[in-house]
C-alpha cells in the first residue's frame, strides 16, 4: 500500500503531502475525468485501508464498513477504533513520509 504509492509519487516527481485528504476523495470515483486523479484516488484509497488493516486489523475495518451505514464516517471510524479518521489519517500520512526513505 505505502511503498507502492509511495512509488507513484517519486516517479511523477510529486511531493508526498500533494495527496489530497482521505475524507476529500469523492464517494465514487466515477466522478474524476482525469485517469491520473483516477489513478492516485485508487493508490491512496488502498494505501490508507492497508494501513488502518496493519494497525488495527482486519475485525475493525469490518466494524467501520457497518458502523459507516448508520452513522457519520468519523464517527463510525472512532467506534470501530477508539480513534478519530483525523488521527489516523495524520499517522497515515506521516508513514508515508517516511515510507522508502533512509
């Protein structure tokens, strides 16, 4: 997840915090015309609930995906994982920092 999007990044000479938020991604991404954007909402989607699934585990990401059908996605998120998507995002982006770096 982090070192392939990592990857994606260095090969188009993109600053790691050029990706937008997790929350700031459309609903479906359908809804992006450029395939480039396509392309970078995919990785970073991926590489975010690869990262919530390596710190949390699988069972928690389960609960989040039903919690999400009748509350907020923060909301469900904190339910799921005693912490708030800002928190977890701002970890995500800071291993993504370091992610192939020496």
């Amino acid at each position: 997840g982090l070192a392939k999007l990592a990857a994606w990044l260095d090969a188009r000479k993109q600053p790691r915090d050029s990706l937008p938020g997790v929350l700031e991604l459309p609903a479906s991404f359908m809804e992006i015309g450029d395939s480039e954007r396509v392309e970078q909402a995919y990785l970073l989607s991926y590489a975010f609930v690869d990262h919530v699934v390596t710190f949390h585990g699988l069972g928690p990401v389960m609960d989040w995906i039903v919690e999400v059908g009748a509350k907020p996605v923060d909301e469900a998120y904190r339910s799921a994982t005693g912490r708030t998507l800002a928190d977890e995002e701002a970890l995500f982006r800071e291993q993504l920092r370091l992610s192939g770096r020496r």
